[in-house]
C-alpha cells in the first residue's frame, strides 16, 4: 500500500502538481507558477488536436526548458486509435524518446502495447479516457506495465481511497478544470453535429451551445427550456474545483493532482496552477497534529477568492463527496464573468520591466503583479515607452512597452503576470 509517509507518521507526502502546456508560452507560465510537472500534446495523437501543440523541434525545446527548471514533463497520446492511426506512431515514440520525455499519457490498449515494445524505458501514465473506476481494473492496468492512473473522475473520494489501499502504483486524480458531459470524456456529440470527432482530439463542444426548443409543428418557434428568455445551456457542466478537498486528497495518498486546460489561456494556467501550488505550500507546512483529521483542515480564504478570478463556469466538486445533480450545470451562460482580466506579461525584469500587453493598456491604470504564491503588488502606470524609446500612453494587444509605475516594479520577474479589475482604470 502507498501510503506516502514521510518522517513524521500522519504527514503525507505533498503530491505531485501538474499543469497544462497547450504551447511552449503556457508550458513556460506554468512553470513560472510553481508546476511540478506539465503534460503537452504533439501534432498527432492527442485529444487536444486544436491547442496549440508541439513540433518535434518545439518539443525538444519544451523538454530543455522543463529539464532546466525541474519539471518533468508528460505527453499525452491519449486518442481512441484507428487502424490508420498506428502507421507513424513508431517514428513519433523514437522521437519522443530522443526528446527525453517522462512519461507518455496513453489511453488506447492498442497504443500502450505498441509503446511497451518500441519505447519500453518511458514510462506510461494511463489517461482518464481509460476510466478506471475500480481497483481490480486498476490492478488489470498496472500488470499491463502502466506506472501511473489517471482515475475517472467519476470516482468519490471514497471509492479513490478504496482503490489506493489495493494498488501500489502511482494514482492521479483531476483537481481542476472542465468536465465533459459523457463519461469520462468518451462523447460523440461534436461527431454527430459537427463531423469532428472528440476521441480524435476535434472536439467542437457543442455541450457549450446555447440550445432551445422547438415542437415539431411548429417550425420556427423556439422555447426556452428553462423559464429564462436567454434559453437555457443543458449540457454545460461548471467546471471541477476540488480546492478545498486538498487535504482530504493529499491524506489519501495522492501521487498526482492533475488540472485541465491545455485550451485555455495563460491567465487562466498561471492563475490555477499558482493557487494550486499556493495551498500545497500551506499543507506541507502544517504540524502532524492537524493531519490527525484531515477533513477539518482548513485553507486560508484568499485561496478561494482568487480561483473565482481565473475564469470559470462556476465551481462543482462533482462525485468528490455525493452524486452531483441539476445544480452542477450552469444554465444561463457559458461561464461566470471573471472580475479581473490579464493586461500584460513580463518579457524582460528591470525597474522598468518590458511587458507584452494582453489587453489594452493606459498610463494611469491601477493594475496588480501576480506573485508566485498569494501575493499581489498594486501599481499604478506612470509612463510607458516603445522599445525604441519612443513615450506612448497607450499599449494595445500585442505591443511591448518599458513600463514606468508607482512604485517601481521590481520584484517583477520574467513571464509573470499583470492584471488590472475589470471595467476600471
């Protein structure tokens, strides 16, 4: 049994924080916000096919770069395979191999066989898509040769703490991120209405569409489904947010806390992941004695308002402590209005660091530096410069500006982030 003991007999092991990485940007923020580890895709084989992904070259980068930091860094391969899908797959896993990757992230029976033969020294973490939901297919999975599980996320905490006593490998579990209609992610919703199929990687999520409804007879009259004149999202989960399971997590014996996101912005990852990193930190400092009742452990509150600031469709903790029902989908709206925004990213430190403008910036703006960990920095734009020296009191999208505030930012580090409350100056 992996009960992750440390020196002290009640205090786990913190687990294993692991982040997305949809391009080298985001793979970069979420090391810059404490990840332990981040999972990537390449241009084939993923269930991300439209996130930004990796080249080969890009990839050996990516893996330098994490290397260089610390972090480890997971490949997902992780479609439901097809006989076509198997003709370049060797080439692709010599390649990964060469790029020292450490693990791959594999769901399909038939890719796994195909990955224990050709690369047998990486490791393989089987994916969600695989929905393991019990311990003795946990047990089938690591006789298989698979060195971690990702669990359904359809599993209680309870069932999870059933299947770590009866296994020894590695168990991850999701935290974090947007949870899809179907079981474990297995959907063919976005094949049926869009032609692109979501165990290919093309998902178009259409459980997001705004949808209404209409009676047979009476062709172009459209009812809402729920008494609101905006129709009604009746697919549309909120999204996972286990935050304040962490200590009840951590003491199960968690070896991996996962978050999804490889789609979503650098806001959003370097947002999440240093939260998520932010309350380890705080578990791993607690006495022995608190972790006699793991349940009554509580995290400091700013944790919670700032996860409210990274975007989201509203928080579910979905089967963690009871079946979920009607109040886990958001009805109304694709997802809750975020009170902050990001406005510009750090791309070189100094008293007057050069920042890249993520929304329109003005001298004036009140605006925050998100500190790895909980700390904020408020400032205030004094003046801006163009690279060429050139004063402007405007930065739009895209523009990078040497920026002047009150006071100086220079605790301001590369790739950090900056962000300013929505709607005010």
């Amino acid at each position: 049994m992996n009960k992750k003991e440390s020196s002290k007999a009640h205090v786990p092991t913190i687990p294993e924080l692991l982040a997305p990485a949809g391009n080298f940007e985001k793979m970069v923020t979420a090391i810059h916000y404490g990840a332990d580890a981040v999972y990537m895709g390449g241009k084939q084989f993923s269930l991300r096919a439209k996130a930004g992904n990796f080249s080969d070259q890009v990839m050996k980068e990516a893996v330098e770069y994490a290397h260089e930091h610390g972090v480890k860094v997971y490949i997902t391969i992780n479609i439901l395979a097809h006989n076509r899908d198997f003709a370049d797959l060797d080439q692709y896993l010599l390649s990964l191999r060469d790029a020292r990757v450490d693990a791959l992230i594999i769901s399909d029976p038939g890719i796994l066989l195909r990955a224990r033969k050709t690369v047998p020294e990486i490791p393989v973490h089987l994916s969600t898509q695989a929905n393991v939901t019990n311990a003795q297919a946990a047990k089938f999975w690591f006789e298989q040769g698979v060195s971690r599980l990702n669990l359904a996320r359809e599993l209680s905490l309870q069932e999870f703490e059933e299947v770590r006593a009866e296994v020894s490998g590695e168990l991850e579990i999701f935290v974090h991120g947007a949870i899809c209609i179907s079981y474990s992610g297995r959907c063919m919703l976005s094949n049926y209405m869009t032609g692109r199929d979501a165990n290919q990687g093309a998902c178009a999520h259409p459980c997001r569409y705004k949808y209404k409804l209409v009676e047979e007879k009476r062709p172009g009259e459209y009812f809402p489904v729920e008494e609101d004149d905006r129709g009604t999202y009746i697919f549309n989960s909120k999204d996972l947010c286990l935050l304040q399971g962490l200590p009840e997590l951590v003491a199960s014996g968690a070896d991996s806390l996962k978050i999804e996101g490889r789609m979503k912005s650098i806001f959003y990852v370097g947002g999440v992941t240093r939260i998520y990193r932010a309350a380890l930190d705080f578990l791993k400092e607690l006495p022995e004695e608190a972790w006699k009742n793991p349940a009554e452990i509580k995290l400091p509150e700013i944790l919670a308002t700032e996860i409210a600031k990274t975007g989201t469709r509203g928080g579910t903790e979905n089967f963690f402590k009871q079946v979920p029902g009607g109040s886990e989908m958001i009805y109304t709206t694709t997802r809750v209005d975020m009170e902050v925004e990001p406005v510009a990213v750090i791309r070189k430190e100094g008293v007057a660091p050069l920042v890249e403008a993520r929304n329109v910036l003005e001298t004036g703006y009140s605006i925050e530096y998100m500190l790895p960990g909980m700390e904020c920095i408020p400032v205030v734009v004094q003046r801006m410069e163009t690279e060429k020296g050139e004063e402007t009191v405007r930065a739009n999208p895209g523009n990078r500006v040497l920026l002047y505030t009150d006071p100086p930012l220079e605790q301001g580090k590369l790739n950090g982030i900056l962000r300013r409350q929505k709607g005010k100056s």
